[in-house]
C-alpha cells in the first residue's frame, strides 16, 4: 500500500482461496506487516492475498494457480470469482462501494468516506 498505514483490525490482512477466506491476520496501524503460515490444500485453485489500510486503501496481489497431481486437470475446472467480486470491480463508484466481505471496521476509519463527509471522527 505504498506508505500507507494497515487498518488495526482482527481481519487486515487475508489469504483466499477459490474465493473463500482461509486464513486470517490481525493488524495494528504500522507500515511493514510481516507474518508466515502454513496452509495445506487438497484441491486445485487459485490462491491470493489482500490486505486493508485506512479506507481507501486496499491491496491484493494477483492470483497464483496451484495444480496438485494429477497434473493438468486444474484448466479443466470452473473459474470461480470471490462472492463480492461484482462490488470489487465497481470500484469506479467510490466512495459508495461496499464491499460487504471487507474488515468491519475499514469504512469506520478517520479517512472514511463517510466521516469526511459527515466531518465525524470515528471514536
């Protein structure tokens, strides 16, 4: 998020896979995030991560495709889009988006849309 603060939630950074949150990061306002985890599939897929800063901001990284043997059966299988993906890509529409699956606190934070034009601070 290019010097950007991460949002202080139990949920600011995620990994997803095929759509479906699997891991979760909590976070506090620093710069630098740095964590490990292991995580064991028994499926083919797709596998991303996405961490929240103050709203706006937002970061993901592009998919990484897995392909567990037998080899070459992952192409063969149905593309599936995370479940807000509609939202994700209506983005256009800031700062009325909602992103229903986000941090529940990311549209609360003291750069939200919401609270600049309401001039609220979030308590």
């Amino acid at each position: 998020m290019a010097n950007q603060q991460l949002l202080k939630t139990e949920d600011g950074v995620r990994i997803i896979f095929n759509g479906e949150t699997i891991k979760k990061f909590t976070t506090d306002v620093s710069y630098i995030y740095s964590d490990s985890t292991t995580i064991i599939l028994d499926k083919d897929g797709w596998i991303l991560a996405e961490a929240f800063g103050q709203w706006p901001m937002y970061s993901i990284t592009n998919p990484v495709f897995i392909d567990l043997p037998p080899y070459g059966d992952f192409i063969k299988t149905k593309w599936i889009d995370p479940a807000e993906a509609t939202e994700w890509n209506q983005f256009r529409q800031h700062p009325g988006i909602n992103l229903l699956n986000g941090p529940t606190s990311w549209k609360d934070t003291k750069d939200s849309a919401i609270n600049i034009k309401t001039k609220q601070q979030p308590n």
